[in-house]
C-alpha cells in the first residue's frame, strides 16, 4: 500500500469513526417542553466524552443518571473536576426523558449547590415550536 492510499484509507476510518459519536446528540427521547428541578445528593461526577454524568439521589430516593455538557463546553466556562462532588446536595434543572422509568435527565439549564449557592447556569435553550403549537 502506497503511504498515498494509506492515508485515504486513514481519513476515510476516522470519519466512520467520527459520524456515530456526532448523530447521538439526538434529543427526541427528551421532554423538551417541560422543565424538571431534581433535588438531591450526587453519589457520583464521571468526567468522562461525550457528556460529564452526575449520579444522584433524589429527596424521594430515586436514583438519576445526570447528563451535563462536554469536557470542552465546562472547562471553558471555568468548570474543574473539584467543582462537583459526592456528597454535595444540589438542585439540578433540566430535561428529563419521555420515559419516566430511565430516570435520566439531560439538556440542563441550571445547577445549584445550596451549601454556598454556587449556580451554574446554561444560556437560554430554545423551545421547540412544537412546544409552543396547540
């Protein structure tokens, strides 16, 4: 194989790669029109791609998956992996999925520690016009 054709054969095996880590960031699963608070503790901050997850325990002792944003999208607005821990209660704002059973909650728009009121707060998401037709 010439270093010319391993090279296309290179680009062509990174976009293959690249494409399904893209088309997850579909939403339709999530209740886009409706806002839900979870208050609780976090038993958990995984910093991982694509999304840091937060594992928490609600006031009704449910347990949630907490879908945040990316590493990138955090760290340039100043977030570390000492801001959340376990053990700190919080209030988080977002979008839970259509299914009630997944416990699972994504889109966020507001994080707050009520220990010493840190808040971190996403800029304004759009409604869908779906929301919004009757």
């Amino acid at each position: 194989m010439t270093t010319r054709n391993a090279l296309r054969f290179a680009a062509i095996a990174a976009c293959s790669v690249l494409r399904p880590a893209y088309a997850h960031h579909s939403y339709a699963m999530f209740d886009q029109c409706k806002s839900t608070a979870l208050e609780g503790e976090i038993n958990d901050v995984e910093w991982v791609n694509p999304h840091i997850v937060i594992y928490m325990r609600t006031r009704d002792v449910e347990n949630y998956r907490v879908e945040w944003y990316s590493l990138g999208q955090l760290q340039r607005d100043g977030i570390a992996a000492e801001t959340l821990r376990a053990g700190d209660r919080v209030i988080i704002t977002g979008h839970a999925m259509r299914d009630p059973s997944a416990k699972v909650l994504s889109l966020l728009s507001q994080i707050r520690r009520s220990s010493d009121d840190w808040t971190w707060n996403h800029p304004g998401r759009r409604v869908p016009e779906s929301c919004t037709t009757n």
